[in-house]
C-alpha cells in the first residue's frame, strides 16, 4: 500500500489564486479556506487489513486513498486532517489507493473529542408531533415551538459507523427506542462570540447522524441527556463532506425503516438555521475544530405514531442526506 505522492501542496499556497483579492497572511488563508475550499472531499475513517485509516473517496465511490499518517492520528479518523486544514498545514503525503469494497468504514469521528451537540424539536412538524406525544418534558413547561433552540448532547462514546449495530438496551431497560435523521454540522476554525453572519465561515462539512433516542428515559429524567447517550445511541458517517460538497442550508434528509420511508424534509425548514445554532452555542462556550452539531429531526419520528412504532430487534435503519450519502444500521 505504499506509493507515496509527494505532491501535497499547503492549503495556503493554492487558496489565494481562487479567492482574488484576498491578502495573504496565515489568518484571511485559514478563513478563506473555511469559507469557499476549493476541492470537494469525502473523508472517510476506515480499516484495512486491521489497521486504522484516514482517506480521501474518489468521487465515483469506488476506492479510497489513504494518507500517511501516524497510528496516534489515523485512530482519531478525520479530526487531524481537519486540524490540519484549520492550522493552513500542508496536507501529508498519499499511500496507494484501495477499493472501498475492501474497507470497514469506521465512524469519520470515531470518538469525538467532545460530546456531541444536539439540537431538540427544531423542525416545525416534529416539534408538533413530539409535543403531542405526551413524552415531551420541554413542551410542559410551555409552548409546542421552542422560543430559543432546545440543546443537549450525545457522549461521545455513543458513536458508532454504518453496518454497526444500533444494540436494544433490553426490556428492563427500555421498550420505546427510537429513530431520529439529523444533519451533522462538522465545526473547523473554532471560536467564542460567533455572530450569525459569519457562522457559515467556520462550517468545516457536514455529516449524516441518526440520533437514536429512549424516549421513556427522555421524558421520566426531564431533560434528554440520558435517554439519548445510550451506547451504540449515535450512528455517524459514513464520511465527512466538506462544505461546497453539500449545501447544509438546503438539502434533504431522509430516513426508512425496513424500506419503507418515513422521514423526508428540507433544513430549509428548520426552525434555528445553522447560522444561528452556531451563534447560540458559542455565545458562552469555545467551539473548536472537529465539534459536531446534530441540527434536528424532521416530522416522522416513531413517537409521532399512534400507536407509536418504536424500533425492535430485526429492523434495519437508513438515514440518507443529499449531498452527503447514506448510513444504514441493524437494530439487535
């Protein structure tokens, strides 16, 4: 697999041909990067031959070429490579290409380093539906539309890739498990005080999430940080897409359970935009490159059913966004 190509150019000699009139010092590079990369990519966590891989997805999906990185790195999937883009790094060196039918994908964020933002009834239907569930502690306190975003988080070890399985807690446990497709938001130059206008700057990529949820732990705790952390609660990839890949603000998420379709909506129809999650969150917290925002389920949740139609050991899950591609999860 080795077969190094060296020719790697630094982020920061190749943007400013493509951006006209930007100066050329490090920070308006790193900014400009973020905001307009000039080359779409799939970044994909994987392993081959048993060892942990970082790579980049040819664009007709059918192999994936490696770059030559330390183990310490490669374990972390995509998070150096994004460091590395936010820092204006030269990107490293490239092994041999391999077929992407002979890799196991991996989670792109295999164990983030921190939890994963989640953003709660931000869709104005599935704020309806939940709201009327009777599972809903938030609506409770008043109101089915939020007023400001609902937010919480997924530990990281929640994380699993496409093909793992989505494990049933146990009847002891719980019995109302359910499915939730979201839109990944991939954070890259950090910061503290981003306003709206300039959110879209720091949008490394996105990814597809599926926000599996316990909605009886859900509404006994009052708040949605355990229902929702479960192991194996967070199935993630089945890569990164930088931002000119997919347009995050208007593409379509979609979920099926056993092929039959369940979920399909726009974030055009989401109630806080992504400018504005941003904003919010780093309003008193430092968002750092790698961060994941979870943007929201659209109408169609299990709950929304009557009676409602939870997961059960058997199904199969497939959460798909354009743009972006597809997960798909058995329920064991």
């Amino acid at each position: 697999m080795r077969g190094v190509n060296s020719s790697t150019a630094p982020i920061s000699e190749e943007l400013p041909c493509l951006c006209k009139g930007a100066d050329n010092t490090r920070d308006s590079v790193i900014s400009i990067s973020l905001a307009c990369l000039h080359f779409i990519m799939k970044i994909a966590a994987f392993t081959h031959q048993g060892q942990p891989h970082v790579g980049q997805v040819s664009v007709d999906l059918l192999s994936v070429t490696p770059w030559d990185l330390p183990l310490a790195e490669r374990e972390l999937g995509a998070q150096g490579i994004i460091e590395r883009q936010v820092r204006g790094d030269a990107m490293p060196a490239t092994l041999s290409s391999i077929a992407l039918s002979q890799v196991q994908l991996r989670a792109p964020l295999p164990r983030p380093r921190r939890n994963v933002f989640c953003v709660g009834k931000n869709y104005y239907a599935h704020a309806k539906e939940f709201a009327s569930s009777g599972f809903d502690s938030s609506a409770k306190a008043g109101g089915d539309i939020p007023s400001v975003p609902i937010i919480f988080t997924k530990v990281p070890e929640s994380v699993i890739a496409t093909g793992e399985a989505i494990c049933m807690p146990g009847a002891d446990v719980s019995t109302a498990i359910d499915y939730e497709a979201e839109l990944g938001v991939i954070i890259g130059r950090g910061g503290k005080g981003i306003r709206a206008a300039d959110a879209l700057q720091h949008v490394w990529g996105y990814t597809v999430i599926n926000d599996v949820t316990s909605r009886d732990w859900q509404n006994r705790h009052l708040q949605w940080h355990m229902g929702k952390s479960f192991d194996t609660f967070c199935p993630m990839g089945p890569w990164l897409v930088t931002a000119d890949a997919c347009d995050g603000t208007n593409t379509q998420v979609r979920c099926w359970v056993n092929g039959e379709e369940r979920q399909n909506a726009s974030t055009r129809d989401l109630i806080f935009d992504i400018p504005t999650l941003i904003e919010t969150l780093s309003a008193g917290i430092t968002l750092y490159p790698g961060d994941v925002i979870a943007t929201g389920t659209p109408v169609g949740v299990g709950i929304g059913f009557k009676p409602p139609r939870y997961l059960q050991s058997g199904d199969r899950v497939r959460v798909e966004i354009d743009g972006i591609g597809a997960i798909e999860n058995p329920v064991l």
